[in-house]
C-alpha cells in the first residue's frame, strides 16, 4: 500500500493531463475531481481512472482541451453539448446552470449530451447542496466496456452501472448526500478490488457464463455486474438509462459523431429544485435539521455504531484522509507513474 497526499496526487494529475494537451484550467480541473473521490472515500472514481483517461484521449474519445457550450436553453431549461470534452468539465458547467436556473425560477433541468465519463456523481449534488438547492443528476450508458451490467432474470449485459446521486441541503446540520450505482458494485471497484488482490462481494457480478463468483479476475474475461437489490436496482436502472440517455437525445446528438456505445451513447440529466418554491427557507431548515437530528437519535441496533446521515461516510474518509493522506494500491500508483513516464514526466514523487 501507497500513501500519498491529496496535493501530491492533484500535482501529478494536473502535470498529466497537461501532458496530453489540457490548458491548465481544464487540467486541474479533472485532477481536483478525481483527488476529490478519493478524499470521499470512492477510491473507484478517483487517480485509478489516470491511466485511462489518458487512453481515452489518446483514442480520440476525449478532446483534452474542449469545452462544453450551451445548444439551447429556456428560463428552466438548457440542454448542453459535453463536445466530448473531460466529463467533469462538462458536468460542472451543467450544474452551474441548473443551480443558477433553480436560484432565479424555482427549479430547473439540464442535459447533457456528447458527454464522456463525469466522476463521482456526489461532487455535483454537493455542488447543489452548497448552493442551497435540492439537485439530482443521473448518468447513463457510461460502462468502461459499454455495457456491463445484467438486466434483472437476464443472462446478458445490457446496462452501464447507471449511478444516481441527489444532494439535499439542510440547515445548521450536515447536508445530505445520496450517490450509488444502480448495480450492486460500481465497474471502478472492481478495478480497485483486481489492483488490490482481494475477493469481490457475493452477489456483486458473475462469470461469462451467468454463475456467480467473487473472482473480479472473472469480469474481465467477459463477466457482467448485477444489479442491487434484484429487481429493484434494475427498475432503477431503467428508469436512469431513460432520463439521462433516452429524454436527453443522447442517441441522436452522437450520431454520426466519434465514439461508439462506450463514448458516444451516453447522457447525463440534472434536476435542480429551490425548497424555498414551497416553503419559507428559514422554516424548510428548521425541519429539515429536526428530521435529521431524529434520525441520529435512534438507539443503534446490536452490533451497530449507530444511524449514519447519507452522505457521513464520505465526510468522515475526507477528514481522515486530508490528515493521514490518501491510500493507494502499488498496483494503481506504479500504473500512474507508468503512465507519467510515457508522457516524458521524468520528476516523479516517490
């Protein structure tokens, strides 16, 4: 295990992705996002996915110095071209819009469309949060191989991992934060898990042949991710492939355009709601905080810590590690200074 600091990580990305021909807004930009995951503890979305994006943008699925525009937009509503720039450069810039819409009309909808991979869902409803607003994003059709997730009571892949994230202000409590896939593990903890050399949990994926195992050996010689909760993350799954793929027009707006399932058929939707459109702000915090002080209340069950807000976890990793630093598999950091050295990065941390 490698343990590097947050700034040690954000340097070294930054220096990466301007190797590969970001401006440094851009390449600071996706290098804070992906050092952010890690800090929250969603090692699957964070300095792991180095070594391919740089792939990606050799590939030419990312442009490493394009910038999302505005196609067309009402007083609460905008859809926005990602021009296949970094995800995350993208989906900032849809957020902000979304936020600053519901601020002025009370709520607000924003696609995204020719969007790459955007991160770690909870950086934006955090963004929304902060800004006192309700927000909700979902993505889709985003799987690192296009498809890779089983339909419930299917034996073939058909899903990305489909994640959903909604941040929820409060008042003088902490902010809400929701943010899962759709499928029981999400594609990047595999990753991390293989880099690791441990098991997968049970019921997280199954072999090429349908069974199921906890080898994430197993996924990539042709496996798939199930969905959570059976049925029920996959009725969710459907519903996220239709808002952000299938409502935004992600088919249509990459047709034609570089890219293919894995790139070019994927969309991203963000809803963006004012609490004060229902309720006076003063009074929607005073409950809002009440609620959140009953829920830590609850005597734990045996063998609990107790009831955890959504969205504690990932305060708590931050804490630790902006202090103890961020935990790294050798495997993962030996990969991204491999990666470093062959963009001609020769000053490399230890």
């Amino acid at each position: 295990m490698v343990v590097q600091s947050a700034q040690t990580l954000t340097e070294l990305g930054e220096r990466i992705f301007a190797a590969v021909g970001s401006p440094p807004d851009i390449a600071r930009r996706v290098a804070e996002a992906l050092v952010d995951a890690n800090l929250c503890g969603h090692d699957s979305h964070g300095v792991i996915r180095i070594p391919s994006y740089v792939e990606a943008v050799k590939a030419g699925h990312v442009i490493a110095d394009a910038r999302p525009a505005t196609l067309r937009e009402t007083a609460v509503a905008a859809l926005v071209d990602g021009r296949w720039a970094f995800g995350q450069v993208s989906a900032a810039y849809g957020t902000r819009i979304a936020i600053e819409k519901a601020r002025a009309s009370g709520v607000a909808v924003v696609g995204i469309v020719r969007c790459n991979h955007i991160g770690r869902l909870g950086e934006y409803a955090t963004m929304g949060s902060d800004a006192g607003v309700i927000l909700l994003i979902v993505a889709s059709g985003f799987g690192g191989r296009g498809v890779t997730a089983v339909p419930f009571g299917g034996a073939k892949p058909l899903f990305g991992t489909n994640p959903i994230a909604v941040g929820i202000p409060a008042g003088a409590e902490p902010d809400v934060l929701v943010d899962f896939a759709t499928t029981a593990i999400a594609a990047g903890k595999i990753e991390v898990a293989r880099a690791k050399k441990v098991p997968l949990p049970p019921g997280a994926i199954v072999d090429r042949e349908g069974r199921p195992t906890t080898d994430p050996e197993d996924y990539y010689r042709g496996g798939a991710l199930l969905p959570f909760g059976g049925h029920k993350g996959y009725a969710l799954s459907v519903v996220v492939e239709f808002l952000g793929r299938i409502v935004t027009g992600a088919d249509f707006y990459a047709e034609g355009e570089r890219g293919g399932p894995v790139y070019g058929r994927s969309g991203t939707l963000i809803l963006a709601l004012d609490p004060g459109v229902f309720v006076r702000p003063e009074a929607y915090a005073q409950t809002a905080d009440e609620t959140l002080r009953r829920l830590k209340a609850v005597p734990p069950a045996p063998g609990s810590p107790g009831v955890l807000i959504p969205g504690e976890p990932e305060a708590r990793a931050r804490a630790e590690r902006m202090s103890g630093g961020i935990p790294l598999a050798e495997e993962t950091w030996e990969k991204i200074l491999a990666t470093a050295r062959a963009l001609g990065i020769t000053e490399l941390p230890a």
